[in-house]
C-alpha cells in the first residue's frame, strides 16, 4: 500500500511559523548577457554555485498570503537571519500587532504564543512531528533567500537546456524515476513538466520502497530551473518519495541588492496524497550583511504549550 501522507495537521502559529521559510524571490532584474556554454552538470553547477546568495548577515520584511484547507491568510513578517546560526521572525496579521515570535537554530526551536500567551521551547522534534516533515535549518535558509533548496555538491546530476537556460535534474535510478511517473526522452529529459509527484503507479512503488527505503537520498529527486543570463534559480521541485510530497518553488523578477541578485517574491506549493498548500511572498526592505539582534523574552504569566 502506499504510506507517507500526512496525518496530524499542526496548530496555525506553528505551521503559519515553520513554512514561512519554504519562500522567497523578487522584484525588477536587472538585464544580462546570456551565458553561453555546454548543458554539462560541471558547467551548470559551476555558475550556480557561483550565482548563490553570499552573506552573514540577512533582514527583511516580508508580507505573505497563503491558502491551506481552502483557508486564506495574509500577515507580515519582520525576518532576521544569521548564516548557519539562526533565523528570527516576529509575525503581525494586518493590523501590525505582533501575535507571534519565532527563533530557530540548528539544533532548537522556539516560539512566543502572544495571542494565547504561551511558550515553547525545545528541538525540531515539535514541528517536525506535526508536520511529518523534515527540518533542516540549512534547507530552511535557502529557500527563505533563494539558493537552490538540498542541494549537494557531492550529488550527481544530469543537465539539459529549455527556453529559459539550463536545467538540473538528479541522476536517479531508472525504476524510482517510474515509480514516480517522472518519463525520460530527449526532448522531455528526466520528466521536466511542470508536474508534482502524485502521477503514482502503486505496484511500482512499493517495488522501489522494499529496495530503497532505508536509502532516503534516493528516494529524494530534485530538478531546477536555471535563468541562462544570471544563474539564479527559477523554479525547484522536490520529489519526496518516502513521504509521497512534492514542493514546488517558482522565483522571478528578481532585483540587485548591494551587489548581489536577490529575489523579492515567489510562489510555493506542498503537495502530498491529502492536501495541497499554496503559499505566496514579497520581500521589501532586504538588507545583506548588517548585523542585527534576535530578542526573545518570555512573559512570567505566558504558560508551556501543551
């Protein structure tokens, strides 16, 4: 049978908290010289690489809607980070009054509750059990300025071109290819539509998770889209097989700030075998490399979340 949906749906702060990370990108891009070169991975990952966001320090402002369960919210977030240290947010609705503040480091999370005046403090564990999702904080961090998400120098990947530069596409193995539905030809190399995971054919499935589920990498492909005149990436898609999730990230319009390409806006969609979230962001205010403060106070009268 197939396993891995979501089960347990988290409290709104929390998941409101947590996802805000999985977004990011743009304003107006500059123009650029298209970049002319063989769709080899070394070539690829060589200008990606190049092309990636570098900073310690990082802060804006971001204002987010999102749609979850046919829901629709809005809020803005001030967003404070530090490079492999720590990612800071306080959360207002419209009004502007801060209900929430969030600090995460590698190995901790912590959340103020202001609106039912409660507290939590403790590990990934609390997030990752209501999400059944996996929270690694360098993962987090790329998607929130727009470096390409899990990406990992030592992995092997094919490239090829399409009409908006290059694209990367995980080097997986033929049958978990199939069982995800992902179809190769040379004109459609490693399955590049614009389509999720959920294409799912069952006995196939099951075939690859007796053989590879202690293997959590290969059941992980990934595939991005690269602008040809700068590197930066356009669109991601994660295919989780162990979890039957998909994440799709679609960045543009993206902006020169203090040197450095930044995207301002993007579109975020989490798809598994029960729901689909979508998520949508715009960044104003982005500062690179000004150090900043992450306060975290507890009231006395604020309780332990349950």
């Amino acid at each position: 049978m197939i396993k891995g949906a979501l089960h347990s749906a988290p409290s709104r702060l929390i998941f409101i908290a947590v996802t805000l990370f999985f977004f990011s990108a743009c304003k107006k891009q500059k123009e650029g010289s298209n970049i002319s070169g063989p769709a080899t991975p070394n070539f690829i990952t060589e200008h990606m690489e190049n092309a990636m966001l570098d900073y310690e320090w990082f802060s804006a402002k971001v204002a987010t809607e999102m749609k979850v369960k046919g829901e629709n919210r809005s809020f803005k977030t001030n967003l404070r980070m530090r490079k492999d240290s720590i990612i800071w947010m306080s959360i207002s609705p419209a009004l502007g009054i801060e209900v929430a503040r969030v600090i995460i480091t590698p190995d901790s999370v912590k959340v103020l509750d202001k609106w039912n005046d409660q507290y939590f403090i403790g590990d990934h564990s609390f997030i990752e059990d209501k999400l059944n999702m996996s929270l690694e904080f360098a993962m987090l961090q790329d998607l929130a300025i727009g470096n390409p998400m899990l990406y990992d120098k030592q992995e092997k990947f094919k490239g090829n071109k399409d009409n908006d530069g290059y694209v990367l596409t995980s080097k997986s193995k033929a049958k978990v290819r199939k069982a995800a539905g992902m179809r190769m030809s040379k004109k459609n190399m490693e399955g590049m539509e614009d389509t999720l995971i959920m294409d799912i054919n069952e006995r196939k499935y099951d075939r690859v998770m007796d053989r590879y589920e202690e293997d959590d990498e290969v059941l992980i492909l990934k595939r991005y889209w690269l602008k040809a005149d700068n590197f930066k990436v356009l669109r991601t898609i994660i295919t989780d097989l162990s979890n039957l999730r998909s994440v799709e990230a679609d960045y543009g319009n993206f902006d020169m700030v203090q040197g450095q390409i930044i995207p301002h806006n993007m579109t975020y969609r989490i798809t598994d075998t029960e729901q689909e979230a979508f998520f949508s962001m715009e960044y104003s205010k982005v500062k690179l490399n000004e150090p900043s403060t992450f306060p975290f106070s507890i009231p006395e009268k604020f309780k332990p979340m349950n």
